[in-house]
C-alpha cells in the first residue's frame, strides 16, 4: 500500500510547454520583431526594447519572477528596497478569472501558440534572487507582456514557459508595456485612464526617463505642456485624454492653469463652500444655508444645456415666482482666458431662448404629434391606412 501511495506521489502533470512545443511555436508564433516595428510605427514611440535572443526560448518557469509578487532586493547603498506587486505596469493585477481559464486550458493540453508569446526581461543584477525552494535556481526573469498566461501556467503546475527575451530601459518599462503590448489590438482588458495616469505619474515622481528629467527642471508653465504633450503620446481618444488629464491632476503634482474639473468636481467645490445645502428632489441643485429662496443650478456650457436650462427657469418662475435663481456654470475649456466668456456665452444663449419663448404664440402653432409603430396591432394599422405614422 505504500509502494503505491508513494508511487502516486510521483506521478507528473502533462508537460506542454517542451521542445517539441518550442520547435512549433518558432515556426508558428507572430514574430516579436514584427510587433515592436509595428508598434514603433503606430505610435511613433521609439521604445528601445531589443532581443536578447532572436528565437523564443524555452524558459524554467522558477526563473521567473510571479506576477503580482512584491520584489524584494538591496540597491547599490545596501539599502532595502520593494518594488510593490513585481514590474506589474496594470491597476488590476491579476484577474483570476482570465488565469482560471487558461489555467484550465493548459490542463487540458491546449494552447494558442500561434499568438504574441509571452515576453520576459533580464532582471537587474542587484534585483535577482536565488528561489526561495531551490538555492541552485536563479530567479533572472521579469514579464512585461504575459503576466495572466505565465501564472497560469505555474498553477497547472508547469516546469517551463515558452517565450521571448527582451532588454530595455527599466525605468520605461510601464509606457512600453502600455504603448507597445497592453495596446487595444493586443489586450482583452482595455488600458484606463489609470494605467496611463500612473505611467506618466511614475516617470515624474521617479526622475529616470527623458520625459521625467524634462520634466524635473521645467518651469511651473512649461510643466502642463510637457505632460499634455505626454497624455497625447498615448492615446488619440480625447475622452481618454481628458480623464487621463482629470487623474494626474488629482495627485497636485502642479498647478495647471484650468484645473480639470468633471461635474463631481463642480459639486464638490460648492459643497466645500460650506454656504449651500444640497436638494437633489428639487428644480435647483443647492439653496443657501442663511436664504432658502437663494437656490442655484450647477450645470456646464456645453452642447444643449441651455436648452434645458431655459425649461427649468420657466417652471421656477411660475411655480416658485419668490426664488432667486443663480446659475453656477463648470466652463468646459480648459484655457483660462475663455472661462469668463464661457459663462457669458452661456448668458446670452439662455437669453436668447427666453426671447425665442416669449415672442412664440403656440395656440397659432399648427403641428401635430404622431408616433411610429412598432407593435404587431401598430403595424397592421399602419399597413391598412398605409400611413407610415400614427396619430397620437
């Protein structure tokens, strides 16, 4: 009975990653070197990132550093440092779905070999390590594209990793990953205005690359340019930009000449006043502490505000004809001369609108209000009088 335990004991899970793998995936995997070119060539980002090998290597998967794992070591001084959760350049480290999937894949002797493998750096001298269960293995390697699919593998308990080496400039290492390999043609979890925000607040806080050195001797006007100029490198989304732009501003790191504010924002600067009370049930948004018949309406200068706007003033005046009604506008430019003018414009077009109203006499108005049809008795009544539209 023993025997047979003991036997058991030294059975071994199937082994995908090997050197018959390796030799197919050589012939069958997108080339790295195709990918860097193009990413080179999509974002104008000369990333720097060369082959240590031309070929995929079969790599002892104890060699490499685990995703999502704090990165112990000394620098030059002798002095402990951490690199908190490893070279993960991602807000969500490791979506444990994703691994349990391909986990369970690799358990099942499948793989997609025909895909970008996995791509793995030479760690720094003073940051490798001897693994914690065998002092003979090396712990070299770090992942900047694969984290998902290398812990997947070392939970179904494999001894190798197919992939590539790569060396680079570390301090760069979160725009390289996010500009060249977490990019929306090769990630299923999209990049957010956090990911990019924290490459950008790195590169600052860090002095090491050619845009934090910029950066560290600017001048308090040259410093948001530099960092618009820097938010524009990643990505061509203006939505994006202006959230990536909100978010490194939230850490004060200096002082834009327009704040970023997004409505949030707006109700928390009124709030802070400590002057108005909020009522979120009423046609205002807020009523002076002191004077309740003082009540204001936040709202922002962009597209068809002022049409609603100009309904609200109206129910105001003839329902609470007592209110005095202010209008707190979040200007939406971002340049300090136009703010002023943008609560002017705004003015002027709730004016407008006012004078459109009043000189409008709708009981000589001749419309009429009908709906298209979309139930079954609806569009059999619509094909019977063959009118299109039904009256309301």
């Amino acid at each position: 009975m023993d025997s047979i335990l003991q036997n058991t004991k030294q059975i071994k899970v199937f082994q995908i990653f090997d050197s018959h793998r390796l030799k197919a995936m050589r012939e069958s995997s997108r080339p790295l070197k195709l990918h860097l070119d193009e990413a080179k060539r999509l974002t104008g980002f000369d990333h720097g990132v060369e082959l240590v090998e031309d070929e995929l290597q079969l790599i002892d998967i104890r060699e490499i550093h685990p995703p999502g794992k704090d990165l112990h070591y000394k620098d030059e001084n002798g002095k402990p440092q951490v690199i908190v959760n490893g070279f993960q350049t991602r807000q969500i480290i490791i979506d444990e779905d994703q691994v349990e999937n391909i986990s369970n894949d690799i358990k099942d002797r499948y793989w997609q070999g025909e895909q970008l493998a996995p791509v793995y750096f030479i760690l720094p001298k003073i940051m490798q390590y001897s693994h914690p269960d065998d002092p003979n293995i090396m712990v070299k390697y770090g992942i900047i594209e694969g984290n998902h699919r290398t812990e997947s593998a070392r939970r179904a308990e494999q001894d190798n990793m197919i992939g590539w080496i790569v060396d680079f400039d570390l301090p760069s290492i979160r725009k390289i990953a996010n500009l060249v390999f977490n990019t929306p043609r090769n990630t299923q979890v999209k990049l957010s205005c956090e990911d990019y925000g924290e490459q950008i607040i790195t590169e600052i806080t860090e002095e090491k690359t050619a845009f934090g050195k910029q950066y560290k001797v600017a001048s308090a006007d040259e410093k948001e340019n530099l960092v618009k100029s820097e938010i524009n490198s990643c990505t061509k989304n203006r939505a994006m930009r202006g959230n990536i732009e909100h978010y490194i501003q939230s850490k004060n790191l200096y002082t834009p000449a327009v704040k970023a504010y997004k409505q949030k924002d707006a109700h928390n600067y009124v709030e802070n006043t400590d002057l108005y009370i909020r009522t979120p049930d009423a046609l205002w948004d807020y009523e002076s502490k002191t004077n309740k018949d003082i009540v204001v309406i936040l709202c922002e200068d962009k597209g068809a505000e002022p049409d609603r706007q100009i309904i609200k003033i109206s129910k105001i005046e003839r329902d609470h004809p007592d209110k005095k009604l202010f209008f707190a506008v979040n200007v939406a430019s971002k340049v300090a001369a136009n703010q002023k003018s943008g609560a002017s414009k705004f003015r002027q077009d709730l004016i407008e609108l006012g004078n459109l109203i009043s000189e409008s006499n709708f009981s000589n108005v001749n419309y009429d209000v009908r709906y298209i049809p979309k139930s079954q008795d609806d569009l059999l009544l619509a094909k019977k009088t063959n009118n299109p539209f039904l009256h309301a």
